[in-house]
C-alpha cells in the first residue's frame, strides 16, 4: 500500500469516527415520525442510487453482475442487520446508550475473526477484555430489566447485539473480497441491496400506513443519506479496503462520546453516573480486545 492510500485511509477513518457518531441522534429525530425499517430502507437506496448515478455519468465500471451475489449478502449483513438492528433498537432506547451497546463491535469482530483460516489465537489480554467488556454491557442494563422496564429495553439491548453482529461477519467478509474492486461502486451497490431488503420489510411489516413526515424528520433523514450514507459509509467501505479490520473497528470507541453528548445536549437524554461508568467499562475491555501487540 502506498503512503498517500494509507493517508487517505486514516482520513477516511476520522471521516466515520466523525459522522457516525452523530447519525444515532439524526436516526432517533428520523423515527419521531417515519417507521424505522422504511426509514433506512429509503435512506440506504437513495444513498446507493445517486452513487451509482454519479459513476455512471463519470463513466465508471460498476462491479460485473457475477459479483452481485456476494454484494447482495453483504448488504443484509452491514445494511440490513448492521444498521436495520440499531434504528429497530433507537425505538426503546436512548440515542447515547445504543452507541454505548453498539460500541462492543469490536467485541464480535474479534470473535468472528477467531473462526477465520488466517486468524491470530486467542491471547489472554483480549480475553480479558471480552470478560470486562461484557461486564460493561450487563451494569449498562442490568438495573433497567430488574426495574421491569423489561421486554422493549430488552428487545433493543438484543438489537444492537444483532446489529454487531451482522457487522463483524459482514466487515470481515468484506476485508476478503476483490481488492481490485471500485470500493465506492462496490458500497454503492451494498447499500442499494440492502436497502431493498429494509424497504421490504417495512411494506412487509405494514409501516407504510403510519408513514408521515416532519420538518424535523426529514431534514433528520437527508442528514442521514447525505452524511451517514454517502460520507460515512464510503469512508468505512475505502478504510476497510486499506486498513485491519481491528483498526477500522476502533470508531466504535469515538461514537458514542459524540452520540452521548448530542443526545444529551439536543434530546435532553439522561447522562447518569451509571451511564458513564458503564460506557467506560466498556471502552476499557474494547481496548484490551484491541491488543496490538503481534
């Protein structure tokens, strides 16, 4: 890799970090009036759709149909679980604690990487960390389920898991697919097939009847695709091109300072000292799970 496509990577990196970190409050402000799975499915394909546009008009190759197959899967599993699952748990949780939750994707990245042909063992400071991690996690939602704000807290909790893991298996694939692929052609086309799969489920699941707009939800929404999508997803597809998955993974620990901080600032969501100690937690076994020491 050369130095001016590493630069550009790690660019791309703090673009994600950035960006991803606001689009929990613009998904929370979406949902106040637009149901959540039509809500991404239209932010995904119309975010896929200009991007394929573009780059026809720019005369560019578009990854060959054979390809399809494998972009479609990916797709459901970084589109349709990765970010269908969050948005599904922003309906009973707060903005800052779902990227709390979401931030243990490094967590399952480390395990799904354990499954690989040309993964590293298993060391004893990442297992450490998946134990601190995970204990992070259950002080985060403990005391909500004991309280017996029960089932939809505990139907969220599960969607951000899901949501994980969709991601870790789909960035994992991703990492060892084509190298000569356009990144943006091929994110492009992720994102259009996922979003199908979204919008399919929200006619599926009668979403469309309780469709209606705000001038909070929709500038929310062209936050999301212009932002979220077009910006941070490009940025994630070309950083994952060039850098370790364990490495890209780490925008993970940015998220949800800025999402906390929004949600608290701009939604007046509670910020408890049980709150930041949690998330501490873990941020601290995230780290310890990001051993760099090969």
């Amino acid at each position: 890799m050369s130095p001016a496509s590493k630069r550009s990577a790690y660019f791309a990196w703090v673009a994600v970090c950035l960006l991803w970190g606001t689009t929990y409050l613009a998904i929370r402000v979406a949902i106040e009036t637009i149901p959540p799975l039509l809500m991404a499915g239209f932010r995904w394909t119309t975010a896929g759709a200009i991007i394929l546009a573009a780059l026809k008009i720019r005369g560019q190759a578009i990854p060959p149909r054979s390809h399809w197959p494998a972009l479609t899967v990916l797709g459901v599993l970084l589109i349709g679980l990765g970010n269908g699952c969050v948005v599904w748990a922003e309906q009973t949780l707060p903005s800052g604690l779902t990227a709390v939750l979401v931030a243990s994707v490094p967590f399952w990245m480390v395990g799904v990487e354990r499954f690989m042909v040309d993964s590293d063992r298993l060391r004893p400071r990442r297992l450490l960390g998946l134990l601190v991690g995970f204990g992070g996690i259950v002080l985060l939602v403990w005391p909500e389920l004991a309280l017996g704000n029960g089932r939809a807290f505990f139907y969220g909790v599960l969607a951000t898991q899901m949501a994980c893991v969709g991601w870790a298996i789909g960035s994992s694939y991703a990492r060892r697919r084509h190298a000569d692929e356009n990144v943006l052609a091929a994110a492009a086309l992720q994102m259009l097939f996922g979003g199908l799969i979204l919008g399919l489920a929200g006619l599926a699941r009668g979403e469309l009847r309780m469709l209606s707009f705000s001038n909070r939800s929709t500038t929310a929404l062209v936050y999301l695709i212009a932002a979220g999508s077009l910006g941070g997803f490009s940025a994630y597809a070309y950083a994952l091109k060039y850098l370790p998955v364990a490495t890209v993974s780490l925008y993970a620990y940015v998220n949800p300072v800025i999402a906390v901080l929004l949600g608290t600032l701009i939604l007046g969501e509670a910020l408890s000292p049980r709150l930041a100690v949690a998330g501490g937690i873990v941020l601290l076994g995230m780290a310890l799970v990001r051993d760099t020491g090969h």
